[in-house]
C-alpha cells in the first residue's frame, strides 16, 4: 500500500465539518499554511514517520526536540511525507559519518535556533507587507507567502551555499591551527538600551535594532571583520586583523558619540588571542576578557586586553601609555571582573 493510499480524506467531511471552510478563521489559516508551507496537510503520526523512515522513534523524538519544536503526541497526526524525508537524509549523514552524536546535537541545535529566529523576523515582514497594500492580514499572509517563499527559498540557498564558501575558505587558511584560531574578538554593546526600548513601539524597537545591526554589518564587512552573532543589545564580532577590529570599534564608538549621527552611543571592549571555534561560534577566555570588558567600560570607549595591546603596538606590556602611529593607549587602573582578576587594561583612541 503506498503513503498516499494511508492518507484521510481532504474534503473535511470526516472530522464533522461541511468542507466549505473559506480559510477566514484561525484552524482554517493554521491548515491552509499548513499545506502551503509543508506541501501537504499534515497525515502521518510520530510512529508512522520514524517507520517510514527507518529511523528509531526516540532518535526521531530527539531529533524533533533539538530543532527547537514542541512536543507532539505519539497519535497525533501532526507530519507529512517531508518529514519522513528528512528523517531519512539526517540518517544517510549518520551512516556517512557526517554526523555523530555530538555533531548531531551541536548541528541540530544550531539549525533550530537560527532558523527559529529567521522564520519569526519573515513572518513578521509578511504580516506587515499584507498590512501596508490594506489586504486581510490572514488571506493576505496565506497570498504574499505563496508568491515570495519559492523566491526566498532560492535566495536562502545563495546566501548559505556563498557562506560556506567562505567559511570553507577560512577554514583551509587556519587547518595548521585546527579547532583554535587566534583572532581579534570585540563585543559592542548599545548604550541605555534599557530606557530607550521602554519609550518605543514594538516595531520601532525592531526597526531601530535592525538598522543599528545593519549599520555594524556594513563597517565590519568592509575592514574585514565578521558579526558572529547577537546577544540582545550586543553584537560578537571578530577578525583576523587586530588593527582591522580596533578601526571597527573605533569607528563605532565614535558615530554613538556624534549628537548629529541617528547611531546609537555604545561601548566595545576587544581582547586578542586564541579561540576555539566551533559551528560558527568561538569560545575561550579571550572571548570572556572581550565580554567582561565591554561591561566595565563607559559610554563611546574601547577597552583593550594585553594581548590587543601588544599586537597593536608591537611591543609588551611595560605598564606604559603607547603612541603609534594610528593609535594612542591609555593605560587604566588593573579591573577585576567575574572569573578574571587585575586584568590590565588599556583605554584605545585614535591617534
């Protein structure tokens, strides 16, 4: 008997209703964006997609939980035909050895966070492309998404595969140095984030917070640098160059503090050094020094750690003020910060 052959019949007529549903209440629009999105209404149970696939049903249940989904009934018929497919690819990269048990979790986890985070900010900008032309949010969802998913699906598939290549890229000029690299790390961080969100609308907030990302993107990129990622009114970024990641900081700090620029006043702290990296992200106490700086520092500054220090100046540290040619440090008092003690510290300007 094949898939389609188990499937409950579409008309509405076995579940009670008169199969006239014009998609205007809320069960109708969840359906319709069902089979919109999914390609068809959803038919199978758990149980039948971890057959169908192959697969045993607690490493399908694990795996539904590390994409971030809720928990779903053992019979509920809440699956379709494409579940079962990924179900079958996640175990071809298994069998290949792609992907082991941590891989696995690490992966998978990542693919829920950040397509969780993506989906959210899509639907929104649907809902309010339907809003802007006056048509019904609901019906105008259902039609703005069955024009533009096909495009974004497209363009998502670009923007990730050009990703690869350039992590690939990275990755082959820092193999000697394996899972570590050595890189400048700099968090910023918005300056009364706080009381400037409470006086703002939901979607001021997000447009104000998306043009102060795209703004950080737009001088990272051109010196360089890379936004790793954003941890509410923070951004991680990194470079390879240390002097690329203090004209970022730099830059930065210093349209916050210019009254006549709309970018937001904000504070950096960098620190230079070994990190390990991992799925994207990078980890270690040079990437806690640059974090614990950001914290202690004041509006529209840069704080730097002595391995910033020193791979700026060229020299080390003699507990000095430094003057370089496109710097000047400012030697501070030693901070002590959660997990680090008398850290020395320098406040970086521009020559």
């Amino acid at each position: 008997m094949s898939d389609a052959d188990d499937r409950p019949a579409a008309d509405g007529t076995d579940d009670g209703t008169d199969g006239t549903d014009d998609g205007t209440d809320d069960g109708g629009v969840v359906a319709a964006l069902e089979e919109h999105l999914l390609g068809e209404t959803p038919w199978l149970t758990q149980v039948q997609v971890a057959e169908r696939a192959g697969v045993p049903l607690e490493v399908a249940n694990e795996l539904w939980h590390l994409l971030g989904f809720a928990h779903v009934p053992d019979d509920e018929a809440a699956f379709t035909t494409a579940d079962v497919r990924a179900l079958q690819l996640t175990s071809d990269l298994i069998r290949l050895g792609i992907l082991s048990q941590e891989r696995q979790d690490g992966l998978v986890r990542t693919w829920g966070r950040s397509f969780a985070r993506l989906a959210d900010w899509q639907v929104a900008l649907l809902a309010s492309v339907a809003a802007d032309v006056g048509a019904d949010p609901t019906e105008g969802l259902l039609a703005i998404s069955d024009e533009a998913l096909p495009r974004v699906q497209e363009l998502q598939s670009y923007v990730w595969r050009r990703h690869l290549l350039s992590a690939s890229s990275r990755l082959l000029a820092e193999q000697t140095s394996g899972p570590t690299a050595t890189l400048a790390v700099c968090f910023v961080d918005i300056v009364g984030y706080t009381s400037r969100s409470r006086t703002l609308s939901d979607r001021d907030l997000v447009t104000w917070l998306e043009s102060f990302e795209s703004t950080v993107l737009g001088l990272t990129v051109d010196r360089g640098g890379r936004i790793i990622k954003n941890i509410g009114d923070e951004l991680l970024i990194v470079a390879s160059s240390p002097e690329a990641m203090a004209d970022i900081a730099l830059e930065l700090t210093r349209r916050g503090a210019d009254p006549d620029d709309p970018f937001p006043a904000v504070r950096a702290g960098l620190a230079y050094g070994e990190v390990v990296t991992r799925l994207g992200d990078v980890f270690g106490p040079v990437v806690n020094i640059a974090a614990r700086l950001t914290s202690v520092a004041r509006p529209s500054s840069v704080l730097v750690d002595i391995g910033a220090y020193e791979a700026l100046t060229g020299r080390a540290d003699d507990d000095a003020d430094e003057h370089t040619g496109a710097y000047r440090f400012r030697r501070l008092r030693r901070v002590s910060v959660k997990g680090y003690s008398r850290l020395k510290v320098w406040a970086l300007q521009p020559a």
